[in-house]
C-alpha cells in the first residue's frame, strides 16, 4: 500500500508538471503573438485547455507563468551544464568559445522570452524588479566565468572590467541588432561573439 501511494503520488506530480508546461508553451505563443499586457489568464485557459483556476493554484498568475516559461527555456538550452563544463576547460579561449556557443543557444531558443521579460518590467514595478533578479543571475553566471580566467586575462584588466564587457557583448540588443536587423546567420554570431570575447578579454 506505501509504494501505491508513492507511486500515485509520483504520478500526480508528473500530471501537474506537465499541465504547467503545457500552460507555459500555450502562454508563451500568445505573449509572442499578443503580447505580455494583453494576454489574459483566461485567454491561456481557454487556449490551454486548462482551466484558469488551475493556472492561478499551480502558476500563480502571469508572473508565475512567464517563470516557468523562462524555467523550461534555460532546460532546454543546457546552459547550466555548458557553463560547468566551460569552468572545466583547460585552455582560456575555449572556455570563451564554448561562452560563445551556450549565449548562442539561448538567443536562438528564446529571444522572445526576453522581449516578453522585457515588456512586462516596463508595465509592472514587480516585473521589473523580477526581471532586475534575473539579469542578476546572469551576470552572476558571467562574473564565475571572468572570475576562472584571472590568471590569463589581457594586460591591464580586472576581473571587473572584464565582466563589464562580457555583460555587453552578451546583451540581446546586440544579438537583435546583429542576426534579427542585420541578418548574420547564428553560425557567424557565435564566430564573432568567440572571437570578440578573446580578443577583449585574454589579449
């Protein structure tokens, strides 16, 4: 009888995991499509085919929404594992290679998670304050990196300094600018952003 309840307990968590990301992929099209301010819980209900309520019990409305759709879009992106791995590399401009190829990869999956991010920090306080903790993060995942190539970075430059300039030539303006405005393919991207990073960082 334990290990039915545990099982059925199992189950039910992969039940409201999956309606979750179900709300999420179903919320994401619309903010895409509607934009962040226009979309409404009940529209992702009535899209989703999950009822709004669940979504306000499981999600906690379109804040909690936009997180779990920013939750699944970093999964998929592997960059948590790339960054481990990137700190374990031996040779400097590899790691800054392989920093390359994971911002890469996040731009490609999901520019428009950041635009919807964006939009609603202009709209909402909280948002902006929910936004400003993500940038944190981000920058904190950079400054580890910068931090690892201390011993090797160019002459005259601080661990500081050099996060400064990883932080914008990583920002989406730039890849807007670049592969959405300008055209370059994600190949020729990630081959500029890898080459400018050594260039600026390790001398």
């Amino acid at each position: 009888m334990v290990v039915k309840r545990a099982e059925s307990g199992g189950h039910r968590a992969r039940q409201a995991q999956a309606t979750r990301e179900r709300v999420a992929v179903t919320a994401r099209r619309l903010f895409a499509e509607r934009g962040y301010v226009a979309t409404t819980i009940a529209a992702i209900a009535e899209s989703s085919g999950v009822p709004a309520q669940t979504i306000y019990s499981s999600l906690g409305g379109k804040a909690g929404v936009l997180e779990e759709i920013r939750r699944l879009w970093i999964a998929d992106s592997g960059a948590a594992l790339t960054h481990r791995e990137a700190l374990a590399e031996a040779d400097l401009a590899t790691r800054l290679r392989m920093a390359a190829g994971w911002h890469r990869r996040q731009m490609e999956l999901g520019y428009d998670v950041i635009t919807v991010y964006q939009e609603a920090a202009r709209s909402d306080p909280d948002m902006a304050r929910e936004w400003e903790r993500v940038l944190r993060g981000r920058e904190g995942a950079i400054t580890e990196l910068v931090r690892s190539l201390a011993g090797g970075l160019a002459s005259g430059l601080d661990v500081k300094t050099a996060t400064d300039v990883f932080v914008a030539l990583t920002l989406s303006e730039m890849y807007r600018t670049l592969v959405v405005d300008r055209g370059w393919s994600l190949d020729e991207f990630e081959q500029w952003l890898a080459d400018t990073l050594i260039a600026q960082l390790l001398g």
